[in-house]
C-alpha cells in the first residue's frame, strides 16, 4: 500500500501545472503574456485605477525587483503605464493602457476555458466540494501568513 501524498506538496505542484498550462494556453492563442502578466493585467483592469506599484508587489506575493521586471516587460508591449505619484515621488504609480483593457477582455474568456480544463475530470458536485475545501484550507493559510 503506498503512503498518503502530502497535501501542501499536491496543492503546490497543482498550481505549478496550473502555471503551465496557462502559459501554453495563452502563448498558443497569440495573446503573448505569461500567466504573471495575465495576472497582473487582471488585478489593474479588476482595480479600475492606478495602483501604487507595492501594492502590485503584495497581490502578486513577489519581490519588488521581479515586480519591477514584470512591469517593464508589460510597459515595453504597451500594456500598462507607470509614473511617479504626484503626492509622493518615491513610489510609482502603474495603470492600465487602452491596449492593456482590451487585452484583458480578449483573454479573460480564454482563461475561463482553461479553469474548466483544470476541472474537466470533476463531476458538477465535486468541483463544487473542491472549491469549498480548497477556500477553507486558503482562509486557514492566510491566517496563518498574516498572524502578528
């Protein structure tokens, strides 16, 4: 009989194949951004404004030199803008484009054709469970991450 797999290692390879997957799906389809970019993307056009460039850094969980990588690379393709803010000129402020909204709205529909792949072996019910197992065992991590 073979051991039990270990749970955080099974959720973190799932999202390790997630990424993959994703980022096949959409270089596949034309759009040319990573999942971190789609991600990126997708938090500023959700945000409806310009955001300061830490608060990317924690949606994202990713240190401020990747971010600043990511950034650069979506300002490059004319994604996204980034300035100075004009009440503090230390931090950066980092908006969408208009070719940044209407790329977020091309691959937004892609992406939900990716996540019914993620659960395409799921009966209904079962993705249901899944979804309701998984939000428990997030709210108990995040509790964890953010305890003082």
């Amino acid at each position: 009989m073979s051991e039990p797999q270990d749970l955080g290692r099974m959720i973190g390879y799932c999202g390790h194949l997630c990424r993959l997957y994703t980022d096949k799906y959409l270089r596949e389809a034309g759009y040319d951004v990573t999942p971190v970019q789609s991600h990126t993307l997708g938090y500023l056009f959700c945000c409806g404004r310009e955001v300061n460039q830490r608060d990317l850094e924690r949606e994202l969980r990713l240190k401020p030199s990747t971010v600043n990588g990511i950034v650069s690379r979506l300002e490059e393709k004319g994604l996204i803008s980034r300035r100075a803010s004009p009440d503090d000129g230390r931090f950066r402020l980092v908006g969408l484009t208009e070719a940044g909204r209407n790329k977020v709205l091309e691959f937004r529909a892609a992406l939900g054709e990716t996540d019914r792949w993620f659960a395409a072996a799921l009966s209904p019910e079962e993705r249901k469970q899944l979804c309701r197992l998984l939000s428990r065992v997030i709210t108990n991590l995040e509790n964890e991450v953010n305890a003082t």
